[in-house]
C-alpha cells in the first residue's frame, strides 16, 4: 500500500496545527464553554470543594507523567505534572510521594482513592475502569500539536485531546485527557448531562441596527432617470405611514419617531434559525399595523408567467430604501431593548434620508407625502460611484 506523501516543511500546511476532519464536530462539541463539575467527595481528602474546569487548547500544561485508563476496551490517557498528580492522589495516609514509589503500585492507589469518582462512570457506561502503571508521556503527548506528516499526527488522526483544570479551592492544577473518537462519543451525552455548556454572552459583539421609512422597487431604467426634485413613492414598512422600521439581522421592530429618535413599540427579534430571511413575504396595504413582522419587501414580486432572460440591464430591479440613520450596538445593549426603548438618531425624519440602492448610500431625500401615502423627494444623487459624503454610524448608547 502506498504511503501519504509528505508535505514539504517549506510549506504552510507543514507548518500549521492539524486538525482531523473526521473530528471535528466531535473536538467542537466538547470544547464548548463549560460549566465546573463539582467532583464527588472522596476519603481522606481535602474540605474544599474539588470541580473539574475545561480549559482552552493553549493553555500551559507540564507533561512529565502518564496515567493511562483502561475504559472497557478504550483507552483514556491523563497526561499532567507530577504535581498535579500528587494533588489527585493526595490523602493523609500516604507517607511517599507518587513518584518516589513503583510506578505499578501508584498506579493501584490511584484506581483506590478515585473510585467515588470513577464508580459512577463504570455505572453509566457498562464497563469496568482500571489504570494500567504510570509511564512518562508519549511523544504525541508531550507534543500534542504534531505537524503534517509527523508520525504521531497519523496516529492520533482519530483521537480527541481536552485540556481540564483539577481546582481545590483557589489552587488549579492543570492536566490533559486524550482519547479515542469512539470513547468520546460514548463520553459526550454524559457530558452534556454532567459539565454543563457554559456559552460565552458575547455581549461585546456588534449589531448593526438600521432605521428606514420605506422602500420601493424600480428598475435600474428608472432609478437612472431620476433626478433632484423627482418624488418616488415608498412602501411604508407598516400600514401607518408614520411607523418607521428598526431593522436587526433582517427583522424589522416598529417603531415611532421621538425628538431624541425612534422609541421602538416591541423588541427586536430575530429569526428562529439564526439566518435572516431571504424572501419574506410582502406586506399587506389593509393589514394593521403590528409590533413586529418581516421586513419590507426586499424582491421583486414574482409574477405567475415566467419572463424570458435578456441582455438588457435597464430592466435589472433595484431596491431603493429610504433610511433615516443606523447604529451600532453591543449584543448586550440589544439584548436589553425592550418595548419603548430609545435608539438615538442624529437626524429627524423630517430633515433628510438616505437613499440606499442595494445596499449602498447613493444619494440623499426628504420624507414627502403624496396624499395619503408615504414618498420621498430627491435632493442629491451619485448615479455613477457611491456617494462621498457617507453618514457615520451612531454611536450614542440607546435610552432604555
């Protein structure tokens, strides 16, 4: 059989850790952010409350000794310092170090004293535990980010490595697991059930919050035929012409204009499957008004004849959007917006929009109405490059 080509050590790929892709939803499942998992008291041992920590990939562990466990016909290797391992292994009878003795016999007072922690697990998983003797840790061990080629990355393609902190009190002491992918799918379920995920609140991420008065859909014929002065008329978000739309992650929350900006009539939602919409439906002219929907109509309506394709691009649609500002958030600010919130604005809607065509700030408007529906004249337009004077995003922190 031929073997794998080896990589050239010139290379990025040589270069970089390696990551096996058969693992990979496995090594992601389990390195989630974790709750601690308080440990069960065991004798002899200290007062203070032992929990296991899930630590990140990078953090510093000395590896001078391995403890390898037998689980059921898996194998589990704990590799760590030996002051870690006399941690674990403390108890007032004992009167030598863990290293100073055979490494056998360490290895049978360890199975000894951990067997309030390990008799729960032999009951979940169906199988016996036991710890062969101590051994100093394998190369793939001491190495755990083995390059490409390397023999050791071959040989651990399929196995999962977790980085835990063994804590009592405020004393951590760092240590490293590495098992067969098989073994951690048997592990997982009980992990979840047991260490919890912790996720981070990321509250410091941005969100872009968008506020417009209406949209309407031309061809690029017709936007390229506007000038200064020419009025357009706008689909309003809602039924009421004077409810402007708060837009977060495609969804729009209603919202009413204030003179400090727009209070927001419900919170912000966004959709259930965490992407936003891509064809929502279009609003209904003689629906009420509600406190949250879809966004305004973001395609052309679908017409029951299909349409043959030309090479004309004066039929392309464009989508004009009136917008009266946007904002930057933190996740944390938007998780707190609620029901009469404040997002600040630095321009009234009756003053100016901007005109954004796909996306893009191609000119400015003023707010119009043409009877009794909703329009918006043009006072600056950028047919042919974006416009130069592009409004910075608010920064101010919404009132809430």
């Amino acid at each position: 059989m031929n073997s794998p080509p080896r990589i050239d050590p010139d290379t990025l790929a040589y270069r970089l850790p390696r990551v096996a892709p058969q693992t990979l939803a496995l090594h992601n499942a389990l390195h989630r952010p974790r709750q601690p998992l308080t440990l069960p008291t065991r004798s002899g041992a200290s007062a203070e409350p032992a929990q296991l920590r899930l630590l990140g990939e990078q953090a510093d562990i000395t590896r001078e000794i391995a403890c390898p466990l037998h689980i059921g016909d898996e194998m589990l290797v704990v590799t760590t310092s030996w002051r870690t391992l006399e941690a674990l292994g403390a108890h007032p009878g004992r009167r030598r170090s863990l290293a100073s003795v055979d490494a056998e016999l360490a290895a049978l007072w360890l199975e000894a004293l951990w067997q309030p922690w390990l008799a729960p697990l032999e009951a979940a998983l169906d199988c016996d535990i036991r710890l062969d003797p101590l051994a100093p840790p394998a190369p793939a061990m001491a190495n755990p980010q083995g390059q490409a080629g390397d023999a050791a990355d071959t040989a651990h393609a399929n196995s999962v490595t977790l980085t835990l902190a063994y804590t009592l009190g405020t004393t951590s002491y760092p240590l490293a697991l590495a098992l067969s992918a098989p073994l951690a799918e048997r592990l997982h379920p009980l992990f979840e059930a047991r260490f919890p995920p912790c996720p981070a609140p990321a509250q410091a991420l941005p969100v872009t919050a968008r506020v417009h008065a209406g949209q309407q859909w031309l061809t690029l014929a017709e936007w390229r035929s506007l000038g200064p002065g020419d009025v357009v008329m706008l689909e309003p978000p809602y039924a009421e012409p004077d409810t402007l739309a708060v837009s977060v992650a495609g969804r729009c929350a209603a919202a009413t204009p204030t003179a400090e900006g727009v209070r927001l009539l419900a919170p912000p939602r966004v959709p259930a499957g965490g992407h936003p919409a891509t064809r929502p439906a279009p609003r209904q002219r003689d629906q009420e008004a509600a406190a949250m929907t879809q966004p305004p109509v973001d395609s052309p309506r679908d017409d029951t004849a299909p349409e043959p394709d030309v090479d004309n691009f004066d039929s392309l649609a464009v989508a004009l959007t009136c917008e009266l500002g946007r904002l930057t958030l933190t996740l944390g600010e938007l998780r707190e917006l609620g029901q009469g919130s404040v997002l600040p604005l630095a321009r009234r809607p009756e003053r100016a929009v901007d005109l954004m065509v796909n996306g893009q700030r191609m000119g400015q408007g003023r707010l119009v109405m043409i009877g009794d529906d909703l329009g918006v004249q043009i006072e600056r337009l950028a047919l042919d490059a974006p416009s130069s004077d592009a409004q910075s995003p608010d920064t101010q922190a919404p009132d809430v």
